[in-house]
C-alpha cells in the first residue's frame, strides 16, 4: 500500500480500491492506521502523500521485498502474476 501510494501522485484511498484489490473499507482502516503511524499524510482534499518515514520504511524493505519477489517467482513461475493480482 506505501508503494501504491508513492507512486500513485497524491491519490485518494478511493484511486486505489481496483489496483489493491480492497474493499474500501478495509483500505480506509488501513489508510488510517498508515497515518497514525505517521507513514503517510492526507491533504485537505483527502490525498494521500508518503511522509518522510514512509518513504524511509520504503527505502529500508525494498531490498527484502525484490527477495521475495524474485523467490516467489522461482517457486511458482508463471503463476506469481495472477496469484499476486488477486490478493492470494
């Protein structure tokens, strides 16, 4: 979600219900949660922005998470796309 955030220009939770595959109300928990950790910080029209933390927890994972990535697609090949875009 930090990811989605960063990238995505200053969207709103609602921007990011389809690519996360969330219900909204589930994103909207985990948006505050985000924010009350201090990651992530919303506008006055409700975007959503990385904090300078969030983009530092970002910085900090990112080399675990291209790990998992690249195991995740030595396990399952061909799989990993469908499997990952559906949130399983």
């Amino acid at each position: 979600m930090l990811v989605a955030i960063g990238v995505g220009g200053g969207p709103r939770a609602r921007d990011l219900v389809g690519p996360l595959s969330m219900e909204k109300s589930t994103l909207s928990r985990n948006v505050a949660r985000l924010h009350e950790d201090g990651l992530v910080r919303v506008d006055a029209d409700h975007r959503l922005f990385l904090s300078e933390s969030g983009k530092a927890r970002i910085e900090a994972i990112y080399p675990d998470w291209l790990l998992v990535q690249e195991r995740a697609r030595a396990l399952l090949g061909d799989l990993v796309g469908p499997l990952l875009q559906r949130g399983s």
